[in-house]
C-alpha cells in the first residue's frame, strides 16, 4: 500500500505471508521519524543509514494491529482541504511540487488510452485561429509554458480555460513554432 499523506511517503506492505507485523518503507528517514513521533511510536526504524541496494533506503517494522491504529488516526487528524498545500507547509514546496507531479502522473488513470508523457514530451497550444503566441496574455502565455512543464494537470486547466483550443503532446509542433517566431512569423 502506498500512503501520501502531510508527514511524508510511505509503502507498506507483508514481507513474508506469516509475519505479524508489517514492513513500512521510505524514501527519506525523516518521513518515518515523524511517523513514529506523531502515529506510531513503537515502529523499529532498521537503520538511520540508507540501504542504497534497495528500492526504499529507509525502513520500519510494527505489528499489523499498530499499523492499522496509526493510519485510523492519521485520518481522523485530517483538517485541511486541499491535500498538496498542506503537504507543501509541513515538508516544504520541494515536496509539494513532487506530489503535484504524482497527482498528474495518476490522473493519467482517469483516461484509458493515454499514457504518462515523461518530461521530454511537450505540451504546445494548437490554435485553430492562428492567432499568435505573442498575442496571447502574459497570463495565458505563463499557463501554456506551464503545460510543457507539470504535464496533465497544466493541459487540464488550458483546456477548461480556452475550450476553443486543443492541447496536444507535440513536441515537434513547438519546434516549428519556435522557428517561426525567431523568423518573426505567426502561426500558420
């Protein structure tokens, strides 16, 4: 089970079918400190040096039953409403621009058919108008590069604000527009 919540990145899961407890895995050691300060004390943390030869370097044990109380209580300690800002105030915005690209990367999951554009794909504006990238607001310029750099969720909000437009994954239709405005040319 993977858990993103406002203390950090968790996956948990049953090494072996007959063990009691269950092995919570992370990617920073202080993701796991914090759950054994707020949720669950009585998690055995390995080791405080990373594992480097595995997936998670940083890893805890607790018994099922502590598991399942500490995640009850990590629910009942909800109260913000967006999730991604309160992640961003308690580890910081490097962190939450993290989770918004996992965000973007699941919402993938509402869409059968497409698949993930890993960061060398580019989102580019098709404009059926023709009408010039200098044309456009400084607003809605700062959007469209916002496309090509957050993925799903940028194209998501272009398409919502200017639905007589598509946004495309085309990297090659970007490159031709780049040449066009070093030539000075519009759209076309």
């Amino acid at each position: 089970m993977w858990i993103q919540s406002v203390i950090g990145t968790f996956s948990i899961v049953q090494k072996k079918p007959t063990d009691a407890f269950l092995t919570i895995r992370a990617r920073r050691l202080i993701d796991l400190k914090r759950l054994q300060k707020q949720y669950l004390p009585s998690l055995k943390i390995e080791s405080e040096k990373p594992a480097l030869a595995n997936d998670y370097p940083f890893r805890g044990t607790a018994l099922k039953t502590q598991v399942a109380n500490a995640l009850s209580d990590m629910a009942c300690a909800i109260d913000y409403s967006n999730f991604k800002d309160a992640a961003k105030l308690t580890q910081g915005p490097d962190v939450g621009d993290i989770y918004m690209q996992v965000w973007g990367v699941l919402r993938g999951l509402e869409r059968p058919g497409l698949r993930h554009f890993d960061h060398a794909s580019v989102f580019a504006e098709v404009d059926a108008s023709n009408q010039r990238f200098e044309d456009y607001t400084p607003a809605q310029r700062r959007g469209f590069g916002l496309a090509a750099r957050q993925g799903f969720e940028a194209a998501d909000n272009l398409i919502n604000n200017f639905p007589d437009r598509q946004v495309v994954a085309a990297q090659p239709a970007l490159k031709r527009s780049k040449r066009r405005r070093k030539a000075g040319e519009g759209r076309g």
